[in-house]
C-alpha cells in the first residue's frame, strides 16, 4: 500500500486507523479515493449520476466491512476499485440496458472559445467516443477506462479487474483497435 496524497496520512496508516473504527481515517480515504471511484463508476454504469453514485456508496459499505481482510497485496486504490467494478457487475447483471443522453467525457476535450463551429464539433467528438466506448465489451470498456481516464497501470487494473495482465493487455489492445476503428473519421 502507498500514500496517493504527500499531504496526508498514508494509505496504509489510513487503513490502521479504519480497521480499529476510526471513522475519521476512514472519511480520509472516502475523500482521497472517491472521486475517482465515482468517475469509474459512472462510466461504466452508462452515465447515470444515481446508478454511479449506488456502485460508489455499495463499494464503500464493503471496504468498511471488510477492512480487516485487506491484506494489502494491491494499492488500497486498487482494491477500492475493484470493490467498484464488481459493484457495477451486480448492478449491471441486474439491470437492462438504458440509452444514455448525456456526453460523459465532457473533461476530456476543452470546450472551444467563441468558436460555435469547433463547438458543435467537440460536442459530435465526445458523443461519437462515448457510443463507440458503450459498443465495446464490458472488460475492455473496462480496462479502457481505467487506463486511459483513471491512469492506472497494466498491474492495477489487472488487480481491480481480478484479470490476468495479459489479459488486460489483450483487452486494451483489442478495445484501442476497435475505438480506432470506428473514431477514424475523427482523424
């Protein structure tokens, strides 16, 4: 387990405190972690602010519960995000589909400055991405996005996924294929 904040206790301290009932340390890693799980979450569920916010709140009632059998073989990160994506897999399982109406990745493209035109064409960008990212199996949407968004490594997704590397490099590299294929006009 590492420190993701210079600023603050590390992980592992975090995690000790918790395990004894501090809620306050636990607060801490629910501030240090959350919006990262949360914007895991929300992309993985189609975008839907209260199913995100459910996947997020269940992983945390399942790290408080189960703090004492973290053994910290992974990142207290990656756990965390594996706690989400199973907690996405449930909700999913039961679940349909919806359509999603909003664009998720507004972040990822800087909005244009008195351009109307390079507007409309960041909006047809983000709309266009997220379709192709909602067309691509889950594993690979998956590990897309924890490596491209959430900037995790080829070993902590593989963690969070509870995959093995190569076959989150296969699922990397058959997703990249794909939204490159089907974004090609985007060029």
């Amino acid at each position: 387990m590492t420190s993701t904040s210079a600023d603050g206790p590390s992980d592992a301290a975090l995690v000790r405190a918790a395990r004894v009932g501090d809620e306050e340390a636990f607060q801490l890693i629910v501030d240090r972690h959350g919006p990262g799980m949360y914007r895991y979450a929300r992309r993985l569920v189609g975008g839907s602010d209260a199913d995100a916010a459910e996947v997020t709140q269940e992983a945390f009632i399942s790290a408080w519960r189960s703090l004492g059998t973290f053994a910290g073989r992974s990142s207290l990160k990656t756990w965390l995000f594996r706690l989400v994506h199973r907690r996405a897999v449930d909700l999913q399982r039961h679940r349909r589909p919806t359509p999603i109406n909003d664009d998720l990745l507004s972040r990822m493209v800087r909005p244009a400055q008195d351009n109307p035109l390079q507007q409309v064409l960041d909006t047809e960008l983000l709309t266009a991405l997220q379709a192709a990212l909602d067309e691509l199996p889950w594993h690979q949407r998956a590990a897309w996005l924890l490596r491209e968004v959430e900037g995790l490594s080829y070993d902590e997704i593989a963690e969070a996924l509870a995959l093995p590397v190569g076959s989150v490099r296969g699922h990397l590299h058959r997703g990249r294929r794909t939204l490159a294929e089907r974004m090609a006009r985007w060029r």
